[in-house]
C-alpha cells in the first residue's frame, strides 16, 4: 500500500512540478508585496501627511504653546521624508526572489 500511483489520481509528475512551481512564484510575489518596508513606508507616508496638514492649520496659541515651534509642521515633513525613504529603498533594492530548490536527482547548473 506505501507504493504511489500517480495516474490513479490523475495527477503525472509534469502536474504536480507545475503546481509547485506556480505555487512557488506565488509564495515569492507575496513575499514582495507584503515586505515591511512598504508597509512602513506607507504608514509614514500617510501619517506625514495627516500631521503636515495639520501643521499647517494649527492657529497661533498652539504654536505659543510649543516655544513658538510649530512642532506638528516639522514631525510631519520628518515623517513624510522617513516615509518616503523606506518606499525609495524598496523601489531600488526590491527583495529578492527565493533560489529555485534543486530535486536531489537533479544536479545544479554553473
């Protein structure tokens, strides 16, 4: 019963090495959309623009009660720029896709 018939369940070993490969390409596409610099990236991003705009509309007595420093202006563009560093370094240094697994019968290529 330990013997494995591969046209019983109408599956040949061309299938199931298609399966694994497509199935693999996924895995790395995912891998790549959800890598934490876009997700820090894009929460910095959004968050530097909420506390820009706000910056900028502060009036006058919040401004006095930070010393005269408009404080949520300056956090703001701080967060922008940090933000738009980690979606910079992702865009020219993308992750890497995972090397092909090499079956043991298979020998690596050079």
């Amino acid at each position: 019963m330990s013997e494995q018939h591969p046209e019983r369940h109408g599956y040949s070993e061309e299938d199931v090495l298609r399966e694994v490969s497509e199935l693999q390409t996924k895995s790395a596409t995912a891998a790549r959309l959800f890598d934490i610099r876009r997700i820090i990236g894009g929460l910095f991003v959004l968050y530097g623009v909420i506390v820009t705009i706000t910056g900028l509309t502060d009036s006058d007595a919040t401004i006095d009660k930070a010393q005269g420093v408009n404080i949520n202006l300056w956090t703001g563009l701080g967060m922008l720029l940090l933000g738009l560093f980690f979606l910079a370094w992702l865009k020219l240094r993308p992750a890497a896709p995972p090397p092909p697994d090499v079956l043991p019968d298979e020998k690596p290529t050079d």
